[in-house]
C-alpha cells in the first residue's frame, strides 16, 4: 500500500490569515482534487466526516499531539512541559487515562452542570451589566471574561482569575509555533499553577461544600484514584479547556447570529431555541481541531500514514462535508439533526466538560440576545489561527442595550 507522502493531494497553505476568517471555500476547492484529505506545513489536514469518525478513534496507531509541542518549544525539564506531557487531554488511551476520566466523571454530569445553572447566569447579568450600557462593545473580549469568571467561582477561588485569563490567551497560542513565545508560556504556567494551589488549599481548609464538582475530584485523590499531581494537572487543564471552547464558540455563533437577525430575536425569547442553536453551530462552524501523532504505521483508504505524521482533524470542514449534509453551507437551527456533529469528538477522547460548556453556552446566548438588541457589525472582525481553537479574535458590535434585566422568558414561565 502506498505511503501518503506518495499520494497526489492539494496542499494547504492554512498558516496564511486568508484561512482563518474564511477556511470553507479553500477546503471546497481542496475536495475537488482530494474528497477527505490534503497536506499543510506541519502534516495532514483530514477534512471528511466519515474519515474523522474513523479515523480519530484509532487510538491503537496514534497519540494526542499536545505533548509533541514540548520538543518544539525546547520545555523538557520545566513543569510546563510536564504538564503539557501528562494533562488528561496529552495522555494516550489506555489504563492511565481511562483510571483518570472515570475517577473524576461524576464530576461532569449533566445534572451536576445544572447544579451551575444560578451561578452561571448571575456571572452573566455582572458582565451584562458592566458592558451593555454603552451600546457597543467588542464581544468577544466581553465574552473572554465569562467562563473563566465562571470557573473560578465554581472552585471557590479566592483570587482575581483576570490574571489566569490573561495567561490562558497566550497557552492558545502555542499552536501557532512560535519560539518567541516560550518564555511567556513558561511564565503563564507559574500564574496558573499558583491559582490552582490556592483552590485546592482553600477549599481544604475551608471544608466541602457538596458541590459535585471540586469536591468530587479532592475526594477521588484522597481515596488514591488519582494523585496530587493528578488532581493539580486536571484543575490547570480546566481552565484553557473550558476557556478556549466555550468563549470562541460564544463568539463564533454571535459572529454567524449577526447575519439572521430573526434567529438572534428568537434566542431572546425561547431558550429550547437556543439549544437547537447550538446544536447547527458546532456542525457549522466548531472551534476546535484535535491533532493527533502517528506512533504505528496505519493504513486508511488506500493511504499508509507512518509513525511521526501529524494528523490534523478539523470538524469545522467535515460540518460542511457535502456527502453528509444537505445544503451544507446553509445555517439552519431547524435542520433535521439526523447525522451527529462531531464538535466535542469522537471515543476515548470526547470533551469531558461538554455538559457544562453546552449549559455555558446556551445561557450566554440566550441572556445575550435578551440584553443586546439589533446587534450588527460596528468594524472588521480579526479571526484567531484557524488550527488552534478557532474564532474571533476581535469582534466589534453596535446595539441597543435593553437595561430590563429579564430574568425568564415567556416559555420558561410557562413551564414553570
């Protein structure tokens, strides 16, 4: 079988900015030479639906590529290298990992998310508050300051997580493969791990609060399932985990909601909407593409990928995979969901948080829509590295502020 160094596939220039505010026609004119593959500086872009579902969860022949970012930045021997090697979300499937996701998955249920629902929307009245008054702002460094607002008070951190947020924009971007940057990420490590230390203390001395959360994880470490290093590597995980995905994903849907103003009036009013929002726009346009490493020849399609390839799979393409989906590049929240996106992944890897980043989500959309009215475009959107976790970067926005504070919709009433 021939190796894919061989193959004749279309080459991606995709650490150019014309891919980053506007991948999809580029892909399009890729597929018509290769349906599901091309090649990029780095490796391999696999842009097909039914190729990412197959191929993702092969994790008998590749690794996550997180820890492969160590080497490049020369950071063996520090603790950022450490951790970039041995988080969750760097571990190969196998027994270490799957000891760690089911220690601490009690801790993601839905039901324990919705225990976060009051929290989650009193963090976004603050925000709304403080922002909308003026009638424009750029939403996504309003939306930057949401979930990890939220994460730190769900921890019952004592300390101002701003810093931690500051910190977390530049972890983002060392996928951009940028030396520069190392001492900066180094430096971000120490913020972050700081943060985490004092939570973990604090709610030690403090006591359990019965919150299905931080608790659950300190109980798993004091019962040996996990270690302390464990329990400190997951906490540090959870920010750029859940900051990234959520607050670009915000984004991209108010970027995309700016162009069906009825869509964005309805969120306002019916939070069920909302969910089937949400739903399209992480087949539409969702923001993060897993990479992974080769460690064992593997053969797929008539292709022989070897050990040391880096695979990229981006589900923000394999959403607009014409085989899959009818009129593919149409947004449509009433689409008949019969095929699932893959936005949050595939097997052993799936997003642990997805439950609270949906909740997330979905209430920031829908008190948004509630509070900032007729928003359109007040300048040009700047767009962060498409193969990082994608979104806007800057996106200006004018409006009329609705000073209200509605705290239920008309549907929410009724089912009450």
């Amino acid at each position: 079988m021939p190796t894919v160094t061989d193959a004749d596939l279309p080459t991606l220039a995709i650490e150019k900015p014309e891919f980053d505010a506007d991948p999809w026609p580029l892909f399009a004119d890729a597929r018509k030479q290769h349906p599901w593959l091309a090649r990029y500086r780095d490796g391999y872009v696999v842009h097909g639906y039914k190729a990412i579902k197959e191929l993702v969860v092969r994790d008998d022949k590749m690794i996550p590529a997180i820890g492969g970012l160590v080497e490049f930045y020369g950071g063996e021997g520090t603790m950022w290298g450490r951790f970039m090697k041995e988080m969750l979300l760097s571990t190969p499937a196998g027994e270490t990992h799957s000891r760690i996701r089911a220690s601490i998955a009690p801790a993601f249920t839905p039901r324990t998310a919705n225990r976060f629902k009051g929290e989650i929307r009193q963090v976004l009245r603050e925000l709304l508050d403080a922002w909308t008054p003026s009638g424009h702002m750029d939403f996504a460094d309003f939306i930057s300051h949401f979930p990890v607002t939220v994460l730190a008070r769900l921890l019952g951190a004592k300390a101002d997580p701003m810093a931690v947020r500051e910190n977390l924009e530049v972890q983002a971007n060392s996928i951009t493969f940028d030396k520069s940057l190392f001492p900066e990420l180094l430096a971000g490590y120490d913020v972050l791990s700081d943060f985490v230390q004092g939570v973990i203390r604090d709610r030690e001395a403090s006591g359990s609060q019965d919150d299905g959360w931080l608790d659950e994880m300190i109980a798993a470490r004091d019962d040996g399932r996990i270690d302390a290093t464990e329990l400190h590597f997951l906490l540090m995980m959870l920010f750029p985990a859940g900051y990234d995905t959520s607050k670009n994903m915000i984004a991209m849907t108010v970027n995309t909601l700016l162009d069906h103003p009825e869509h964005w009036a309805r969120c306002a009013e019916d939070r069920a909407f909302c969910t089937k929002v949400i739903d399209e726009m992480f087949r539409f346009a969702p923001v993060a593409p897993p990479m992974r490493i080769v460690i064992q020849a593997l053969e797929y399609e008539g292709f022989t990928f070897q050990p040391g390839t880096l695979i990229t799979f981006v589900p923000a393409i394999a959403g607009r995979d014409p085989s899959v989906y009818e009129d593919a590049d149409r947004f449509d929240p009433e689409r008949t969901q019969s095929i699932r996106h893959i936005g949050f992944g595939q097997g052993s890897h799936i997003c642990l948080g997805m439950h609270l980043a949906r909740l997330q989500i979905e209430e920031a959309i829908h008190m948004c829509a509630q509070r900032i009215r007729n928003p359109r475009r007040d300048g040009e959107a700047t767009w962060r590295h498409f193969l990082g976790i994608w979104g806007p970067k800057s996106l200006p926005i004018a409006f009329e502020p609705d000073a209200e504070r509605p705290e239920e919709t008309l549907s929410e009433k009724a089912a009450a």
